[in-house]
C-alpha cells in the first residue's frame, strides 16, 4: 500500500520539498547549535554520563533536562508549526540569536508528527514544543483574528510529568 509519493517536477524540485520535511540533503532536521542558541538552552549535565542534558533560560519553572536530539526535534516540529523558532522578543534581539533563528527558518506545513523507538524521548519532546509554541508563539492568523489550532499531545507514564 502506497502512502506517499513524492512526485519530481520538471523544475527539479525534489530536494527543496525535502528540504521541507527533513531539514537537509543530508541531515534530518535542523543542526543542534542553532537550536540550541534559538530556544535560550544551555548545558546543565549528563545523560548516563555521556549524553549533555541541557536546560531552557526561556523556561525557567521547567526543570527537566534535555538531549540534543529532543532539542532538535522540538526546534522541527516548532518549524513546521510556524515556519521559524518562537520565543520572546527580548531574548531574540540579541544578535547570536537573531541570527540562530534567521538560520533556521523554514517552509510552514502547519505541524507534523513526532515518532520514533520506545525510550527515545517523544513525551519530553512533545512537551518542550507545546510549551513553545504555548508560551511564545503568536496565536493569530494572517488577518489578525484569534486562530488556536487544536493540539493533540497523549502522555501515558505520569513521572515524565512531574519535571514540569
């Protein structure tokens, strides 16, 4: 069964609308630094003493740690949402960021979906990007009026909630 097909244009289209849905030619995603810039994280410790976990200064009550990989996921799912990183004007006025954020602009497609292995880190995830795009994305539509898109976040273990 078919889900999917890509169709190539005569223009040659084919890795810009990749492009939109995996980030590069090459790589899946955004790359991590400007993520990391753009969403105000900084290193706060270790994974089972390997991995950096990281924390946001833009979410200061959340004491969760993140991966790179959560970081980049969410920084995805923000740019597919609303075609760049939101966050409040005065950490974005700061040149590093600003250019963090010019970096990763992106093709809109209004959302998409989080999967991967079990254990892999999905729910924090989902849940730094609800928070972003709660806390500091513009909620109204090209003409000005309110638009509140539904969201649909499942969380079944309830420890994953207790960080935030």
């Amino acid at each position: 069964m078919k889900l999917f097909t890509l169709q190539i244009d005569s223009s040659g289209r084919y890795h810009e609308i990749k492009t939109a849905f995996t980030g590069s030619k090459n790589q899946t995603g955004p790359l991590v630094d400007p993520c990391m810039v753009a969403m105000g994280m900084v290193t706060s410790g270790k994974h089972r003493d390997y991995f950096d976990t990281s924390r946001s200064t833009l979410l200061p009550d959340c004491s969760f740690e993140f991966l790179d990989s959560q970081i980049n996921g969410a920084a995805y799912m923000l740019q597919r949402t609303h075609g760049t990183i939101p966050v409040p004007s005065a950490h974005s006025n700061n040149s590093v960021t600003a250019a963090a954020i010019r970096q990763l602009k992106s093709v809109k497609t209004f959302g998409g979906v989080i999967v991967d292995e079990p254990g892999f880190g999905k729910t924090p995830l989902a849940l730094l990007f609800a928070s972003y795009h709660a806390l500091f994305a513009s909620h109204m539509d090209e003409t000005g009026a309110a638009s509140h898109r539904p969201m649909l976040l499942v969380v079944l273990p309830s420890a994953v909630i207790s960080p935030w």
